[in-house]
C-alpha cells in the first residue's frame, strides 16, 4: 500500500475513536444548545486518568475506561452546577472547569506526559488476539463502540428522560412551564457529553500509546469541525440516528484531511490554525453562499413583470 | 380554589429602575370560575400571572392553589398543578420536536420523567382524537415539527397542551394578541369550549374589553399594581364597554392627580 492510502486508514481509526468526543459534543452543542468549553480538559481527564489507572495502579484497560468516563462525567457535573445553580455563563463555566482540570490532570499522572509502557492496552491485546494490524483494530473497535453508543442516545432520547433534555434545549420556558426542571436535565445533559468525551479521550491515549496534559488542547474545535462536516456531507434533514452518525463521518473526515495535509508536507505545528481555519470556513460558508445568492437573484422588476 | 393573599412584587429594589408592579394583591376564586382581567399597559396583570406560577419570586404574601401553598415552590413545581398559553406563540412550544413529543412532553406534566418511550402508541391515539377536536387538521400531521406551524396552530396546540393533563388553574395571558382576527376567534372559541365544557378554573388576561364582558363569570380590572374593580355573576353580565371605559378614565385620572401630588 502507499504512504497515502495507510495514512488514510490509519485516519479512519483515528476519525471513529476522536468520533465518540464528536458524540458527546454534539449532545451539548445541539441538543442542548450550550457551548460546553470543559471538553479540552476532559478528553485529556479521560486520557491521563486511564493512564494514571493502567501505567500506576496497574489496572485492566477496559475498566481503566470505564472509570474514565465516570471521571469525565464528575467533571461535566461540576460545569452542570456552575453553569446553573451558581448561574455563571456556560461558556465560563466550561472554561473554569478546563482551566482546573489542567491540574487536576498533572495531579493524577504525578506528570505531564505518561507513555503506556510495559502495559497491554486495549488495542495491544486485540491485535494479540486477532493478528490484524493496529490500523484495522483500532478502526474496528473504535466502530463497534461508537455505533453501539449511537444506539443507545437514540433510545435514550426517545424516551421520557432523553425528550425533556431535548426540549429543555428547544425552550427553556417551555420546559419549565411543562413542569421540567430544566437545571437537573442541562447537569444530566453536561455529565453525559463529558463522560463520552472522556471515554474518547481515554481510548485514543491508550491508540496513540500515551497520555498528555496536553492532548485535550483544541479539542471542542476538531468535534465542532467534526459537526460541521457531518452536516455539510449529510445535510440537517435526515433522522436522529443519521445525525449522530453524521458526526463520525464528520470527524473521519477531518482525520483524512489532517493525514493528506500531512503528506503533503504541513508540520504537525500547523494543525491547529489548518483547523481554527477549517471550522471558520465551515461555519462561514452557509451565510456566504445565502448572502451570494439573495444578491444574484435580485432584481429591480416586480415578479411578475419578469415571469410575464 | 385560588387564594392569593397582600402579594407585592418591585422589581430592582434599590435602583434607579425600582418598579412597584404589584401592590398588596387580594383575590379568591372559587372552583370553576372563569375570570378575565383588563387593565392598561403595565398595570401588572402579566406579574400577577407570573406570580402565580413561580417565574419570579414574590416580596411577600400567600399563593395556595387547591390547599397548597404556592408561594415559595420554584416554577417547574408549581407547573404540575397549572397550565399556562403565552402571548408569544413561540413560547409554549418546543420548536424542533414533534406535534407528538409535545403533547407527550405535557402529558406528563408534574410526573417523574424516567426512561420509558417517551410517546407510547396508546397515546398516539389518544392525541389523534383530542387534536382532531382542535378541528385545525393537525392529527394527520402528528409527527411534524411544531416549528412548521402557523402561530395561530401554535396556540391552539399549547391549549391542548395547557389542559391535556387537567390543570387546577388555567392561565392564558393575552394568548390571542399575536393572531389575526379570525384565528384568535378560533382560539378563543375553542378556549371557552375547553374551559366551560370542562368546569376548569382560569385566568385569562386580554386587551379586548367586549371578549372580557362576554367570556367568563368575573371580570377583575388592574390598574397600577392593583385591582380596582373585581365583578362577577348577573352584574358582569349587564356590563357594557362604555361602564369599562369609565371606570379606566376613574383609575387613570387618579394616578394622575396623585402625579400631581406628587409634583406640588
Ligand atoms: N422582569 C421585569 N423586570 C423589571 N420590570 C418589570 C419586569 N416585568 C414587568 N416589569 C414592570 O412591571 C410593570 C407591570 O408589568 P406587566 O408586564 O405585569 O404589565 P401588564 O399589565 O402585563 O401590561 P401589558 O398589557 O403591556 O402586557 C411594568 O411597569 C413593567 O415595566
Ligand atoms: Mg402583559
């Protein structure tokens, strides 16, 4: 195979775990209707707790996940009650949370960076077992979990808990007036998204074979870029379940972006400004090519005149 | 059935914007009653609604619905005893869900929410019928966003879902103002339909004095944070817009004698 068709598979596995973060943001950004800015510190909290766990306490991977997720779910608790009981703007409340978890991280690695050493992870023992490459595990595993998590939010939003986070996302007031209480469900809504994007977090550190303070930087851009693509490619009409599988295809795409600029020759040092560029053209070019087209067809004569 | 007792709201106490919205607020209704309250802009009618369900904190004084004390629970509480149209039609409904999903959302007003299907089949039916009595069409449109309703089908789907799960009071503040003649008629029509044939008991706030005269059994006038002119029964039935009218010049013209108090 050449260079480039192995750095896109390679951006397939990658795209699907970095997906699940994609999940977990959409759920906030979405159906909620918050900017959720914790996420930076808490796919790095999903990634250095499962480190913390695996590499110092020796645990096995996949509850080292599990406690990750639970971790990460702590911590969007913590957004949930400054956002509403203590009613900082969420925004704020996303980045004092962030900002906290930074040491919260260094705290629970002793260090910035912890490399899984000596320790099978997840995708080690899945390679052991199946003799496949690490491309195509991580690729497999990666769909089996993020296809399994899109089944389960939409069972979950189609049930009464899952429809009134929904609703308190559409209409506060509404809410409210329907006898919802509207802070528990953004709290709940928040617990859940940073729970799935620290599942993420753990799983790509156990991946990419370390876990970094740092890893989290950026990280509601790449799930917003992921989003945005999604839509773009699938369009907003389609079903829920559709929508959140749109998030992957989305965040697989950024992968395949990522890995061709690579190849082409960009530093890895460009990557954040390639993306802070990327979403802002995503974002842009709906209200452009609107604005572009009202211009072309205006006209000074009446409609009927043009169509007489 | 309501019992609002010396309930007094300012809002921003201690500013240059102090406002004195509700002064000492006295008012009873009885199971069944049917009251429209008149009154200028400003004169309080939307806080006296709004006290009632919980979306400001009050100053002082009691609220007990059916024997419950009111006056201190927060609004998505008090909701599983009330049922509340607003004005603004975007407001009662959630946009971006379901004709369904929204009556099954009030349907379990005042319910724990849990992690059953959030619209069972049985209700399908259910709404099929109560929307078919909306005479609107809109049971064959049951799985379409409420977004994609007119304003006027907006209103009348927070109606149905004001009263879907019977309410112990009803509140409707100026529900009809944002619609055309003819479909505030329509609304207005169905909410009487609903309210009379139902013995529920309600509060509905207009600007249309001929629609206060003829709906209801009481008719309550507001004027500065007060009520000034509370009748019901066979007197409210012989009222006339013009008796209305004077007394509105009666309220008016001492607010402005106490300006001049004020003044001198
Ligand atoms: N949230 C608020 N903050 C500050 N002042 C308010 C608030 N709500 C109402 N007020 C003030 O309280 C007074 C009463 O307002 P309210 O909305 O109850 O009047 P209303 O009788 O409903 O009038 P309208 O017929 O215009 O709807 C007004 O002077 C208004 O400016
Ligand atoms: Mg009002």
């Amino acid at each position: 195979m050449s260079g480039m068709m192995l750095a896109i598979q390679g951006a397939l596995g990658q795209g699907i775990l970095w997906g699940i973060m994609g999940l977990g943001i959409y759920l906030t950004f979405r159906i909620l209707d918050i900017a959720d800015l914790s996420v930076d510190g808490t796919f790095a909290l999903g990634g250095c707790t499962c480190a913390a766990l695996m590499v110092r306490a020796g645990m096995d991977p996949y509850l080292a996940v599990l406690l990750s997720t639970a971790a990460g779910m702590a911590a969007g608790f913590v957004t949930g009650i400054l956002y509403t009981k203590c009613e900082i703007p969420a925004i704020l409340a996303g980045i004092l949370t962030q900002l906290g978890l930074y040491s919260v991280n260094l705290r629970i690695m002793d260090k910035s960076n912890t490399p899984f050493l000596k320790v099978d992870t997840i995708f080690k023992q899945l390679v052991d077992g199946t003799g496949l490459s690490q491309s195509w595990v991580s690729l497999l595993a990666g769909c089996v979990v993020a296809f399994a998590l899109v089944g389960v939010l939409y069972w979950f939003f189609g049930t009464e808990l899952g429809s009134a986070i929904r609703a308190t996302g559409t209409n506060e007031n509404m809410a409210r007036s329907q006898g919802m209480n509207t802070n528990t469900y953004k709290i709940l809504g928040l617990a859940l998204s940073n729970g799935m994007v620290a599942l993420s977090g753990a799983l790509v550190s156990q991946h990419q074979g370390y876990a970094d303070v740092k890893q989290g930087m950026g990280a509601i851009v790449i799930g917003l870029a992921s989003i945005i693509i999604g839509e773009v490619i699938l369009g907003h009409k389609t079903n829920f379940a559709m929508k959140l599988v749109s998030v992957l295809v989305g965040s697989c795409i950024y992968r395949i972006i990522v890995a061709v600029v690579l190849q082409l020759g960009l530093s890895t040092d460009d990557l954040k400004l390639l993306t802070a560029v990327l979403v802002a053209l995503a974002l842009s070019a709906p209200v452009l090519l609107e604005k572009r087209r009202r211009a072309a067809s205006y006209s000074e004569a009446g409609e009927e005149e043009r169509h007489a | 059935m309501l019992k609002i007792s010396h309930v007094s709201k300012t809002f921003n106490k201690g500013t240059v914007n102090e406002k004195k919205a509700l002064t000492d607020i006295r008012l009873h209704l009885e199971k069944g009653d049917f009251v429209t309250i008149i009154g200028g802009n400003g004169a309080g009618k939307s806080t006296l609604m709004n006290m009632v369900a919980g979306v400001y904190p009050m100053d002082c004084g009691t609220i007990f619905l059916d024997g419950v004390n009111l006056s201190r629970e927060p609004e998505y509480k008090r909701a599983a005893l009330l049922g509340r149209v607003f004005q603004d039609p975007m407001m009662g409904t959630a946009a971006s869900m379901q004709i369904e999903e929204n009556l099954a959302l009030a349907a379990r007003r005042g319910r724990r929410r849990g992690l059953r299907w959030g619209v069972t089949r049985e209700e399908r039916a259910r709404y099929h019928e109560e929307l078919k009595r909306l005479g609107l069409g809109l049971e064959e449109r049951m799985t379409a966003k409420v977004g994609l309703l007119s304003g006027g089908q907006r209103q009348a789907l927070t109606l149905l879902m004001a009263t879907l799960k019977e309410p112990k009071l009803l509140l409707l503040d100026e529900h009809t103002a944002a619609l055309d003649p003819k479909t505030a008629r329509k609304v207005l029509e169905l909410t009487d339909e609903i309210v009379t044939g139902r013995h529920l008991t309600a509060m509905m706030v207009t600007h249309n004095m001929k629609d206060a005269i003829a709906i209801g059994n009481r008719l309550v006038m507001m004027s500065e944070g007060r009520i000034i002119y509370d009748v019901k029964g066979e007197e409210k039935k012989r009222l006339k817009v013009a008796d209305l009218l004077a007394k509105f010049e009666e309220a008016s013209a001492g607010a402005f004698a106490n300006d001049r108090m004020l003044l001198s």
